[in-house]
C-alpha cells in the first residue's frame, strides 16, 4: 500500500489517537451522467422494477383520470358558475398522478428494502423449473376434456333430476322446457 492511503504505526507500538489507527480512503469522485437521478443497486431486478413500474404506473393513470371524471361530477363543470372547476380539475389530477409518480421512483429506484425485495424475486424466478410447450399443451387437453366430460354428466344429472322433481309434482317445470329436451309430461 501507498503512504497515502495508510498511515504508519509508530515504532514504539504506542497509538497516539484514534485516528491514526484508522486507514484514510480516498474520497470517490462524483459520477458524471446521473442528473441528480440515482438507483439502488442498478442493473439488479431489472425486469422486476420495470414491470412493477409500468404496472403502478398505469394504475396511477387510471386513478389520475378516476379522479378527474370524479372532480367533474363534484365541481359541475358544465355549468357556467364554476369558471375554475376544469382548471381545478385538471390541476388536482396531474398533481394526483405527478405526487403518486414520485412515490412509485421512490419505491421503484430507492427505497432499499422494496429493491432488495425485486431483486431476491427475479433470482427466485430464474431459478423456476419452467414447464415445456408440450407438456402445457399436454396439461391444457387434459384441462378440456375433463371440463367437457364433467360439464356433460353435470347436465345429464340435473336433467334426470329435473325430471325426477317435475313426475313427483316438487318442480314446476314449464311444458316448452320438457318439449326442448323431448320429454313428454
């Protein structure tokens, strides 16, 4: 190591101050290109943050426009009293959308326990045994036919019961609905 960056013992073993146990770092410079904007371990849970973004984003637009729709029914901004209800209007949800936008950065980009949370959750999802394209073709035939067989006998016993209930008098079943089925009554 350099004499710059650590200093020396003195030869009698004997520490005069705290400080001079400790080793100097130098300072890092200042990393040019962030424009203020800056994120908790970049490059880590890309895909995760992105989604969750774009996802609490297009939640945020809808809430934004919700309250817009909502503010006009309050304000009656068809009416030509309220002069200020369509900029208040428009002032309240791009505030709305503007404040949310800064909570989402916040969560998204800085906050490090809900960064390490997207981070631990796309390693856990690399490390998914992904099913192959045949064995979900082979799941969803399997999901068909036993919906279709079940919705078969489903019908075939609510029409035997149908016609149970109806011969012993306990259901009024009207005519045209036996006709349909091709039972006489």
């Amino acid at each position: 190591m350099s004499d710059d960056l650590v200093q020396e013992m003195p030869e009698n073993g004997e520490v005069d101050s705290v400080n001079e146990q400790m080793v100097k770092s130098p300072r890092k410079p200042r990393e040019a290109g962030h424009g203020g904007i800056r994120l908790y371990k970049p490059g880590q849970g890309f895909y995760t943050r992105v989604g969750t973004a774009i996802g609490v984003g297009v939640l945020i637009l809808w809430g934004g426009k919700f309250l817009f729709d909502e503010l006009s029914g309050m304000l009656g901004s068809g009416s030509s009293s309220a002069s200020y209800a369509l900029p208040l209007q428009y002032g309240i949800a791009t505030g709305f959308i503007l404040v949310m936008g800064l909570v989402l950065y916040w969560v998204v980009g800085i906050n490090r326990k809900a960064n390490d949370f997207f981070i631990a959750t796309e390693g856990e999802m690399k490390k998914v045994n992904w099913s192959t394209k045949q064995e979900i073709v082979r799941s969803t035939k399997v999901v068909v036919l036993v919906t279709i067989v079940m919705s078969v006998f489903l019908f075939a016993a609510d029409l035997l019961f149908m016609m149970i209930f109806s011969s012993l008098g306990v259901l009024r079943a009207g005519p045209t609905l036996l006709e349909i089925f091709g039972i006489k009554g």
